[in-house]
C-alpha cells in the first residue's frame, strides 16, 4: 500500500513540475506569428463515399460543405492550383477548434498514390483528440479492423496512437494530454527554451550566430 502510494505521489509531483516548466515556457514565449493556424487542409481521395464513411464514423468528424468545383477551374484558365479536372467533388469536414479537413475526388485511377515521404508530401496527419474521446476512437477503430499502435508518449504528457487511414493510404495520427483534460495546450506541449532548441539548431551545416538569434528569438531563456 505504502508502494502504491509513493508512486502515485511521485507521480503527482513529477506531473506538477512539468505543469510549472510549460507555463514558464509559455510565459517567456513572445512570439507572434501572421498566421491563425490551419484554416483547412486538403487532401485527395477517389471515393468520396468510403472517405466519408471512415472519416464520419469512425474518427467522428462531420461533414459541413459539400460541393463540386465551378466550371473551368480545372482545365481552364481559372485554375488556380486546383487538380486539372473538371467539376469534381470538393468536400469539407469540421476537425474542431475552427478548422477544417478537406478532400478533393480525383478520378479513379487517373493519379497515382502519392508516397508520403516524398519531398513535398505529406508525411501524416495529427488530430488532437479530447481524453473522453481517445478511449472511444480506439474502440470505433477496433471494431472497423483498422490497426493502430500502442499510445506512445512522444513528448512529456502528450500519447500517440498512429494509424492509416484504409481508403486513401494517409497516415494519420491521435494526440491526447490526457492530464490537460478538456483543455488540452498544442503548443505549451512541445514549446522549448532558446537552450534547448539550439542544441538541435547548432547541428544546422552553415548556421552562425546572426541566424541563430532571429530564428530564436521569439522563445524564453528558461534553461
């Protein structure tokens, strides 16, 4: 019993210190970025069908626009950076926090799957996943046969599971702070100091100390 309780304590406090480091963190931090973080994000499916039924009823996002594409913004000169086919459907799902998750319908077989690490590609996905949720997208996913790993704590207080999205081959991952609650902090959880950053910046080929100062100096000087 007295075991039990130590490691509980223990366990308390380790979770309280590193509770302290982040808000000090967050306090030092000053930066500003000219974004609002991501609007929304588009990736490509050719059955929108099965992409809706895994992506509603299994990761629980919703669907809240669905559309095709104007005339002539594929192939004429409206294109805009669109895919090069006509009228095809563009589809939005709400991810929460305010943004979004997109796909566009390519035609099938007309373009090859794309290999996510590829320069330029995109290697995964992270959804922030609410603790009473984590547990139930497990469950959801079990019972659809998807695979997933074992929660991994990739940084101190924030788990992992990591798992393919079975339609279009996207390798999308589930982050919880389970210890944040319903009030989870992205950036608090991987925010460093100027130190602990540079030990990483200084391995750079071709950095020196004018560069090094403008991509730090947003962050605090804790440790």
């Amino acid at each position: 019993m007295r075991e039990l309780f130590l490691r509980d304590r223990f366990a308390g406090m380790k979770q309280e210190t590193l509770e302290r480091e982040k808000t000090m963190r967050l306090n030092a931090y000053r930066g500003r970025p000219a974004t609002r973080g991501v609007h929304h994000l588009v990736l490509n499916t050719e059955d929108m069908k099965a992409t809706i039924d895994f992506y509603v009823n299994v990761l629980g996002l919703v669907v809240v626009h669905a559309m095709k594409t104007p005339p002539g913004i594929g192939t004429g000169p409206g294109n805009r950076g669109n895919p090069p086919y006509e009228e095809i459907r563009h589809y939005f799902f709400d991810m929460g926090n305010d943004s979004l998750l997109a796909f566009f319908e390519i035609p099938k077989g007309a373009e090859p799957p794309l290999q996510r690490n590829a320069i330029g590609g995109m290697q995964h996905v992270a959804f922030c996943v609410l603790p009473d949720e984590y547990a139930a997208l497990q469950k959801r996913l079990r019972a659809a046969g998807i695979s997933y790993t074992d929660p991994v704590e990739i940084l101190p207080g924030l788990f992992s599971i990591y798992f393919i999205d079975p339609i279009n081959g996207t390798r999308l991952e589930a982050c919880c702070q389970s210890e944040a609650g319903n009030e989870p902090s992205v950036l608090s959880a991987v925010l460093q100091s100027k130190n602990e950053a540079r030990r990483e910046l200084d391995t750079i080929t071709g950095v020196d100390e004018v560069w090094l100062q403008s991509v730090m100096r947003e962050l605090g000087d804790e440790k």
